[in-house]
C-alpha cells in the first residue's frame, strides 16, 4: 500500500460567509487567539507525517504565500531587539524548502474543480485533502487518525462526524453499511440533502484520504450542488470501483466558515491557551 505523503488545501474560495472580514484577508487566515487557521492545519499535518502540503489559491490570496515565507525586515528587527520568544514563534511555521506548493485554481468553481487543479503536483499516489476552514482539536491529530484508518483499510477514508440536529442539509453526509465501532464501510454520500432525506447524521468534516484516480474523474465532472462542481460527486462515482470507509474520528471540530463558528473556535481555543487560558476566561467571564 502506497503511503499518505501529500495533502491538499482548497484555499481559493470566496468565503462569502464570514465577510466582510475575508475581503482583504483569506478567510483560511483569519486569526483564532494569535496565529492565523492555516497554522494550525499546517501543524496538524506535519504531526500526521505529511511531507508536502500543496495549496490551491487564488486571487486575492497572497497573504497566504507570504506567511509561509521569510519576512526579512521584520525577522532582523526582533532579533535586533533580542525578542526571541516572538521570532521563534513567527519562523515556526515556515516549510522546509520544497515543502510547499502553490497552484492556482483561476475561479471559484467548486470543491471538486479545486482538488483537480492539485492532479499534476499530487501524481500517482493516495493523497490528503485538508479543508483548512475546519478546525478539528484532538489528542492524536484528526489527520494522523484518518491515516491510521487508511493503514487499516486501505482505498478511500473520510473523516466524519455527527452533524448538530437539524443542519445535515449544511454538509456532505455519508450513509453506512451498518454501524459498528468508529470505522464502517460506506455505502454512498450526498451533498447537502434536503432535511429529512439524509441517509445518516455523519457529516463529512473535512479530512479525506483518496485514491489518484479521483482526479480522472473530476476532469468530467458535471456540475452538483449550488451549480459547483463537488467533490462528493466524484467520490461517488469513484466508490463504484473502490471501496470507502468513513472514520468518526475522536476529537471536536470548529467550522470557521461561518462568523458563529470562527468565535466558537476563538474562545475555545482562548480558554485552552497555556498562556492567555486563565486571562481569557477572566475576560469572558466578565463579559457575560
Ligand atoms: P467552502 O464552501 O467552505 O468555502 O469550501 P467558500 O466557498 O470559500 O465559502 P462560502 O460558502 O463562500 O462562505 C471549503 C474549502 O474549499 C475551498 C475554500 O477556500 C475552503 O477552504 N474552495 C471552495 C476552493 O478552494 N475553491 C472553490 O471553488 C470552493
């Protein structure tokens, strides 16, 4: 079985639900307590053991390119000033030469068209696909779970969970083959069904292992939902020719897509800080 060395972030979407706020900055930047969404995804695949994260932008989207690159001027001056807890914290994040990608995915045509953009860098191998607008905490990284799953299983693994009463219709969900323990083989999956008509109340949550010939499929792929090309509908169709498992992983997912979601993930990532926890929950507190 070939290994996992590849993820995948679609970062080229408009983020219309959290604007203003993403118009100048892409929403995947978008500050939770001190350091931008990305960084914690880019932290959660390195503790999975992914070698190369691939990103698909767009426009609008530079700031994404520039953090993950020196910033000369200001790296010089805090060590100039001696103020090495914060330069260590701001070259924390920055990838080992080539170990980062950037293509550019020209419009916003869907999750499916995104991924597709990603083929000629991913190649012939299985691969990750990391939506970065889901924060996922967990003891053992949400992703590092998913290859696990994939070591297990082989084919194809989402990661997935229970979607909050009555909001299947906000997401992909998946529908099983029986249910026993956390990792089920999967029987079929549907983008956003129309409340009542949901075959499961497991979400896909935004970390998937695919098999490359995905990408053979996507090139066809005729519009779906809210007239985007998704990736759920290619994984269907991929399904008929391997199999799928779906892994509810252990852990609590934050959706920052959505302005509720980003301060749900502020604050509980405040109040978990190891250094501003206490403060931020004096703050809080006093708020409430
Ligand atoms: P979302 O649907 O959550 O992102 O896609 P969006 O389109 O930016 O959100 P809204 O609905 O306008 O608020 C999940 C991830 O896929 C990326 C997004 O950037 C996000 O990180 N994406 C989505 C792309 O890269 N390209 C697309 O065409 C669509």
């Amino acid at each position: 079985m070939k290994p996992v060395r590849k993820a995948v972030l679609p970062v080229a979407g408009l983020g219309t639900r959290v604007l203003p706020g993403a118009k100048t900055t892409p929403k995947e930047m978008l500050n939770i307590v001190d350091r931008p969404i990305l960084s914690y995804i880019i932290a959660e695949g390195r503790a999975a053991g992914i070698e190369h994260f691939i990103f698909v932008t767009g426009r609008g989207k530079q700031a994404i390119e520039d953090y993950f690159d020196h910033h000369i001027e200001m790296e010089a001056q805090l060590a100039a000033k001696g103020k090495t807890d914060i330069l260590e914290a701001v070259l924390a994040d920055l990838p080992k030469p080539g170990e980062m990608s950037f293509v550019r995915q020209m419009s916003p045509q869907g999750l499916g068209h995104a991924v597709w953009c990603a083929r000629d860098i991913v190649g012939d191998e299985p691969f990750a696909v990391m939506l970065p607008d889901m924060l996922m905490h967990a003891e053992r990284a949400p992703l590092a779970q998913a290859i696990d799953a994939y070591n297990q299983v082989g084919g194809n693994v989402v990661v997935v969970e229970p979607a909050p009463e009555g909001e299947t219709n906000k997401y992909g969900i998946v529908a099983l083959d029986g249910r026993e323990g956390r990792l089920n083989r999967m029987t079929g999956m549907v983008e956003k069904p129309p409340l009542g008509t949901e075959p499961s109340n497991l979400f896909i949550s935004g970390r998937y292992i695919l098999q490359p010939e995905i990408f053979n499929l996507l090139s066809d792929q005729a519009k779906g939902a809210g007239g985007e090309i998704q990736l759920t509908d290619a994984m269907v169709r991929l399904m008929a020719l391997e199999p799928f498992h779906a892994l509810e992983y252990e852990g609590t997912t934050y959706d920052c897509g959505d302005k509720i979601g980003l301060l749900r993930a502020n604050v509980a990532y405040a109040l978990q800080h190891p250094e501003l926890g206490q403060a931020a929950r004096a703050a809080i507190t006093a708020l409430l």
